[in-house]
C-alpha cells in the first residue's frame, strides 16, 4: 500500500509540474504566434465599430 501511494503522489507531482511547464511554454508561444493576429482583429474591430457609427 505505500508503494502504491508513493507512486500516485510522484505521479500527479510530475504531472502538475509538467503542466505548468506546458503552460508556460504555451502562453509564450501565443504572445508570439498571435501578436500579428490580435493586430489584423484590432483593426477589423475598429472598422466594424465605424461602421456601425456610420449607419
């Protein structure tokens, strides 16, 4: 039995730290990836927001 708890709390350990990680990583490369997209959204906003101004 404490084998088998040993097991489980290295186990979700390197999971929640592998996680993190992941996370990291991931919201690193979103910053990256999505900088010129969040522009071309900005701007599409804005027109539409004129748009709706103008009518």
């Amino acid at each position: 039995l404490p084998n088998v708890t040993n097991i489980d709390a290295s186990t979700s350990s390197l999971e929640s730290d592998s996680h993190v990680v992941n996370e990291e990583a991931d919201s690193e490369r979103y910053s990256t990836d999505m900088s010129p997209t969040s522009e071309e959204i900005d701007g599409k906003e804005a027109i539409y927001e004129q748009d709706i101004s103008f009518e």
